[in-house]
C-alpha cells in the first residue's frame, strides 16, 4: 500500500469544536450560495414576471430537480466516505483511484439522466397534477436544467471530495463567484431582455457550469494526492464497490426525502396557483434550515469518516456529541428568527397578501420542529462515516417516507386541508428522530465498549 506523507490533520488530531466550526461555515456558506441560484430566479421572476412563473420555477420543477440532484448527491457521498477513510489511513493508491471513479460515474450518470429528464420533462409535471397553465414553462425550465446537469453533478461530486479531505473553503469561493454571475444574468436576461423563465434557466446553467469548471480545475492542480488526471478518469472495480455500497443508500436516503415532497406538492398543487406560489415561497426559507443542519451533516461525516479511518473512536463519539449540540443550538435560533420575521421575509419574494398569508401559516406549522429534525441529520452523517447505511436507508424509508405518505392519503380523506398536509413533517420527523437515536446507541455500543477497555 502506497502512503501519504503524514502532516498535521486538525480533523483527526485538533480541538473538535473549532475544527468542526472552521469546517462547517465554509460548508454553510458554500451552501447558502448554492441555494441563492434558485432563490435569486425566484425572487426576479416573483417581482418581474408574475406570481405564474413564480411557480413554474419553485413548484413542481423544483422538486423534480431536488428528487434527481439529490438523489446523485447521496450517490457522491459514498465516494467523499471512502476518500475521507482513505485520507486518514493515509492510503495513497486507493485515493487515486476512488477519484477518478467518482468523476467517471458522474458523467456517466448526468448523460443519462439528461437524456430521460429532457423527454420526461412534460409527463413528469403532469404525474404531480401541476395546474395545466403552470406546464408549458416548467417543461421548458426543466429541459435547460437537465441539459445542464452535467455540470451540476461534477460540481457536487468535487466540492464533496475537496470537503472530504478538509478543503471546505474552495468549494465556498466557487460558489460565491458563481451566484455573482447568476445574479448579473439574471437580470440581464430577464430585467433587460424579458426573456422570462427562459432566461432564468439559461443563467442558471452557464452559473453551473462555471462551478464544474473551477472545482475540475482545482483537483487537476493539486499537487498532493489527490490530482485528477483526465486521463485515468474511468471506474476503477476495487474502489467502485465500496463508493456504491455507501452511496447508493445514502442516495435512496436522500430520494426519501424528495420523493415525500413530491406527493406533498403533488397534493399541495390541487389547491392552486397561489397555494402552489405560498409553498415555493416558504421553500425558499426553509432552505435556511436545511443548509445550516445539512451542512452540520457533511461536516460530521467528515469528521468521522477520517477520525474512524485513523482509529481514533473516541473522537467518532466525541465529535458526533458535539455536533448534535451546535446544530440545536443554531436550529432553535433560526426557527426563532423565521417565525417572528416571516412577514418581512415572505416580502421580499412577492406582494399578494394571499400568498403572504398562506405561507406564514405554513411556516408556523413547520418552523417550531427543526430542533427535532437535527438528530435525523446528525446522526445519519455519523453512521454514514463510519459505513453503516443500510439501517439509516431503512428508517428513512419507513419514517419520512412511507409514514409520510400514509398521511397524506389517509389524513386528507377525514380533513382536506392544506395544514393536514403540512403536519405531516412534525409528525414523522418525530418517529423518525426517536428510531436514529435508539439505533446510534444500539450501533455505537462496541465503540463505547473498545474505548472503556482501552483498545
């Protein structure tokens, strides 16, 4: 086995809540910029379009693009697990070659879905019950996104392995000057040219693009061990296993919680335009919630991938405490700050009163249970980091998803109304909760055990 030079690595060797701090806000931030493409062609075409392509935008194409990205998302963590392991093994060789497979399969896999989102595209909005005048301009925004979406799984993929060696920051500055360049296009496209939806998708695209293009850039001028080579991108069988074995999960894992939003909008969409608007509004700032605790989650997968690779289960255990007590810490803050500000922050994204309205209600049903939410995300990035996702995959499945979906066909026969459909996240986020944290102490018994015997 070829091995790494050995410097100081601060994940495995430095004081656990500041590295898990220096680490998360790069990955917050980098988060919050991503979250601004599609924010930003919210707030433009919600001021400058109309409340219609308002929802066109956030509605049922957004959820279709967070089902697919997603999904590939959960599909690359398996390959940031097994770099971040390999790292603090110091293992050379297997770095390498988990590198260049995880490229291959991104563009294997974006070629194929590109090709089915772009003819599926229509039918997929139907199988939603997208309102009829709502189609024509989703189906010509979600064609340009999946024409584009190579760019977005070869972003994702090498920012998830920059953060898996403990480069947050990279990715960040990618991010930063990529929104900059959605926001001017924005503007320039459908400010200046009106092109309306049509032009927010074209902004988007060449932003992502530019964001593949600085994270490939980055990987192939390293000059450590992890230098992506053009030429040995293909998939490499040994480390290929391992890579699926952790990210397919972890994929269907994340596809549980889009798929559930899926038929939440599918459900949502029978009440309307302005319901349909309402929602794609509060979507946007319930993204400030799940890019503050989803980052906490990257970090923490991280942190015990490398600390689990390197032996050090004290620190697995350590951290993972840690981690849980920051983002409660932070998640009561937002819910605090969303709910008293919701006013002001529905506003910014649009003037109709009906749609203000609706999406306060929705917030105050929502807002209040983030705190219950973080042990699903915490816990899930720890087992993640140390390999176990079958069993998180399986309550993920039972309790976001399968739960979820009872209610909502169930609940609304007795009482179709919107808030039914919404307490439908407070509910299952709290069954779920309870199953990670029975199963995290069940699973991490040996952990606790090794470390009080002194092995």
């Amino acid at each position: 086995m070829e091995h790494i030079h050995k410097n100081t690595n601060q994940i495995t060797e430095g004081i656990i809540w500041k590295q898990l701090l220096l680490f998360f806000f790069p990955i917050v931030f980098g988060t919050f910029f991503q979250q601004l493409y599609n924010t930003i062609d919210t707030i433009i075409v919600g001021h400058f379009v109309g409340k219609e392509a308002l929802a066109c935008v956030g509605g049922s194409s957004s959820q279709i693009i967070n089902l697919i990205v997603g999904f590939f998302t959960g599909l690359s963590s398996g390959a940031s697990v097994v770099i971040a392991q390999f790292f603090g093994a110091h293992d050379k060789r297997s770095l390498h070659e988990s590198l260049h497979t995880a490229y291959a399969f991104s563009i294997i896999g974006s070629v194929l879905i590109s090709i089915i989102g772009f003819f599926l595209a229509p039918n997929m909005l139907r199988w939603m019950n997208t309102p009829s005048e709502l189609i024509p301009n989703s189906t010509l925004y979600l064609r340009i996104y999946f024409l584009g979406i190579i760019f977005v799984f070869i972003y994702n993929t090498g920012s998830s392995i920059l953060r898996a060696i403990g480069n947050s920051k990279s990715p960040l500055y990618y991010l930063i000057y990529c929104c900059i360049i959605n926001i001017i296009l924005d503007i320039l496209f459908v400010v200046v040219f009106h092109l309306g939806v049509l032009g927010v998708a074209i902004a988007t695209l060449i932003s992502q693009m530019v964001s593949a293009l600085l994270v490939t850039f980055n990987l192939m001028k390293s000059n450590d061990s992890l230098q992506l080579k053009i030429k040995d991108i293909r998939i490499y069988k040994r480390v290929l296993h391992s890579q699926l074995y952790i990210g397919i999960p972890a994929g269907i894992q994340s596809v549980m919680f889009n798929i559930t939003n899926v038929f939440i909008q599918s459900a949502l969409n029978r009440f309307g335009t302005d319901t349909v608007a309402a929602w794609s509004v509060y979507g946007k700032l319930d993204a400030i919630f799940w890019m503050v605790s989803g980052a906490f989650g990257i970090a923490i997968t991280t942190f015990v991938g490398q600390n689990y690779g390197a032996g050090k289960k004290e620190r697995v255990l350590k951290s993972t405490r840690v981690c849980l007590g920051m983002d409660l810490t932070v998640s009561v803050l937002l819910a605090l700050f969303l709910i008293f500000s919701r006013d002001v922050l529905f506003r910014i994204f649009t003037n109709d009163p009906t749609v203000i309205n609706i999406g306060s209600k929705m917030l105050l049903l929502i807002a209040p249970w983030y705190i219950v939410f973080i042990f699903i995300e915490v816990l899930s990035g720890a087992l993640r980091g140390i390999g176990d996702v079958i069993v998180p995959m399986l309550l993920t499945m039972f309790g976001v998803c399968i739960l979820r979906i009872v209610w909502i066909f169930a609940a609304l026969k007795f009482h179709p109304t919107i808030n039914t459909i919404i307490f439908s996240y407070p509910v299952t986020w709290s069954l779920t909760a309870a199953l990670f944290i029975v199963y995290y102490i069940f699973k991490t018994r040996k952990l606790r055990t090794d470390i009080s015997s002194g092995k």
